[in-house]
C-alpha cells in the first residue's frame, strides 16, 4: 500500500472529466446523481490501494471492521460530493442545500479588523464552505495545491475566474510572503491541514488512537502572524444537504509572547482532536484515501 498522497495519478482524463461536467450541468444534479452508483462502483473495483485504506479508516472510526457495501458507500460519498463540487462552482446549488453553525465565532474575528487562518482538511466539501452564502466582508484567498490535479481544478474553475483569481498556488518561492502579506491585510486565509507537501515538515498527533503525521506549515503560518485560526469543515450529509461548521482554534492574540513550537504543537493538537470528532460524525465524509498512519510509524520504527 502506497504510504503517502504525493505522486498518486489522478484517475480520469481531462475530457472524461469535461464530459462528465457537461452532462452534469446540461441534466442537473436529479438526474446526473443516479451517475455516481456506475462511476463509484468503477472506482472500487479498480482501485485496490485506495479501497484498503478506506477500509483501514473505516475500521478506526466505526471501532470494527467494515463491510465491503460500507467501503463502497464511503467512495459513493465521495463521488457525490466530488459531482456536487460542480455545481458549487458553477453556482448552481439550487438542489442543495447548507446549513451553517459556528458562524458567530468567526464574524466575531473577522469583525475585530484581524485576518484569520481558516483551516480545513480531506474531510467533506470545501466548496460547500466557499458556497455557503456567508458573507464576511473580507477578502478570501485560498492556498492550494494545484500540480496534484490540474485537469480537475481547471474543469471547476474555469467557469468561475473569479475563484482561480482567489487562489494562492502552494509550493511556489513567494507562496508564504503572499499568504503573510494577505492575513496582514485582514484577508481570509483558507487552507487545508492534513497533508504535508512534498518535504513540509511534520509532527505526529494522536488521532484515532494511533500517530500520524499533520504538516506544520498552517499552524506555524499562524504562529509567526499571530492571528487567530478557525477550522472549518463543510460535512455531506444525505440528498444534497451539508453542514457547513466553523470552530475556534486560538483567539485573537491568545498566544501573544509563547515560543513559536509551542503554539504550533498546541494548535495542531486541537486540529487533530477537532478533526477526529467531526470524522466520527461524519465517517464517510473522509478522502484521504491513503495509509495516513504509515509514515509516523514507520519514523517511530
């Protein structure tokens, strides 16, 4: 089994994809959803590494072995909220809907004319988040990855200018100058927190009994602004319902004088805990669909 994310092939060529995003918007959700069963099928059968680790997760969060029908429902859930990350983009969310809690601790912050480090991970719909109809009076900029899956972004985003314009490309030599100069400006700063990129360094964390490795460059972002730093998560629930969540990490100047490691152990201790709760709530909700614990025991062995 493949230990990391890094170099895994994005499945799916870019006019399968463009083919599919085409039928999606010209049928609508109703009808292309009934897709996903073939297409999520497709992925479990021919996907062998990826539906081990399912499994492996699946196993950790429901504290017992998986059947294959729940393996199977954890990449339907993926595919339909992989279909549904069409339709956010596109704004056509006229068959979904989003609920938002946790709201108030963030126009709080926001409020307070301090930039904030929103957080997010593999879990759910980020685009549910960006969709959701808050509005903050802030501006957004997103770091994201964007070498991993290029046919993917561009087949979401090219509708949406908008959104590419948002985006602050990680692993670029100005990458963290433009996400220090944005949160000094007040902006939004949103990225994700559970995969380290390429050589990132990482520190492990106890989550869901185990170790595993959570990349420190979100938290040490945070840690040399000193601003406040909220998680975010936008779960699938069933038939085009999410739930979009917002919880506070750190508040605003709360570890003003503390060493930097120190802030950066304290606050990816609360990411991890945080994340295994809303994991447990929403186990199928989870695309890491990789060994996420080998790396921190093989460094342990």
């Amino acid at each position: 089994m493949k230990s990391s994310w890094h170099g895994q092939r994005q499945r799916g060529g870019i006019m399968a994809l463009r083919m599919i995003s085409a039928i999606g918007l010209f049928a609508g959700r109703s009808l292309t959803i009934w897709l996903m069963w073939p297409i999520s099928l497709y992925f479990y059968l021919f996907a062998p590494e990826a539906r081990r680790s399912s499994a492996v997760f699946l196993a950790k969060v429901l504290e017992r072995q998986p059947s294959r029908m729940e393996v199977w429902r954890h990449f339907r859930t993926f595919a339909v909220c992989l279909l549904d990350r069409l339709y956010f983009a596109a704004g056509e969310t006229r068959n979904l809907h989003v609920e938002i809690e946790g709201a108030d601790a963030l126009q709080a912050i926001v409020g307070s004319g301090e930039g904030c480090l929103l957080i997010g991970s593999h879990l759910g719909n980020s685009d549910a988040v960006r969709s959701c109809g808050l509005d903050l009076g802030a501006p957004l900029k997103i770091l994201m990855q964007i070498e991993q899956s290029p046919a993917m972004l561009s087949v979401l985003y090219d509708r949406n200018p908008e959104w590419r314009e948002s985006l602050i490309p990680l692993g670029r030599p100005d990458t963290f100058l433009q996400a220090h100069k944005a949160l000094e400006e007040g902006a939004l700063v949103a990225m994700l927190g559970d995969r380290a990129y390429r050589q990132e360094k990482s520190v492990a964390m106890p989550f869901f009994g185990a170790p595993a490795l959570f990349p420190t460059g979100p938290m040490l972002l945070a840690a040399i602004t000193g601003k406040p730093v909220v998680m975010f998560s936008g779960l699938y629930v069933d038939h085009g319902r999410y739930v979009v969540r917002f919880e506070t990490l750190s508040g605003v100047h709360e570890f003003a004088g503390c060493p930097r490691d120190t802030i950066v152990k304290s606050l990816l201790s609360r990411y991890a805990a945080r994340l295994e709760v809303q994991c447990r709530r929403a186990p199928y909700n989870w695309y890491n669909f990789f060994d996420f614990w080998h790396d921190a025991a093989a460094t342990r062995n």
